[in-house]
C-alpha cells in the first residue's frame, strides 16, 4: 500500500503494487502531472498517488474535529 507517499518520497521509494482506476481530468491538469513525472523522473501513477496523499494529510488536518454526517 502506498498511502504513506508524498511529494517528498517521489524519488526514493521502493515500487509496489497498484490497481486501476480511470478518471477524467481536465487536458490541462494531466498535462501539469506529465511534466511533474517528467521533472521527477517518475510515473504518472506516483505524481498522482503522491498528490492524493498529500491533499488528504491536508483535509485531516484542515477537518480534525468536524463532525461529518453519517451516510446512510
């Protein structure tokens, strides 16, 4: 599992095993993750799964103490 990586881990760490999951995302965003691969000599999968990671640290932390409903 690859919930541990960040920004900062790109470049250093082992590979593992992935599932896929097709999204649409606008032309330009998927532009700006190829060239993030590109400058950090990854794939797009790690630049994606990387930026999940760190967005969901931020919204833990941005959410800490808020009580969401339960879905039903």
């Amino acid at each position: 599992m690859r919930s541990g990586l960040r920004i900062v881990d790109l470049k250093r760490r082992p590979a593992t095993a992935t599932r896929l999951m097709n999204v649409k995302i606008p032309a330009a965003l998927s532009d700006a993750i190829d060239r993030l691969a590109g400058e950090f000599g990854t794939s797009k999968t790690e630049v994606v799964v990387a930026l999940l990671n760190t967005g969901l640290d931020i919204a833990g932390t941005k959410l800490k103490g808020l009580h969401l409903p339960k879905s039903k």
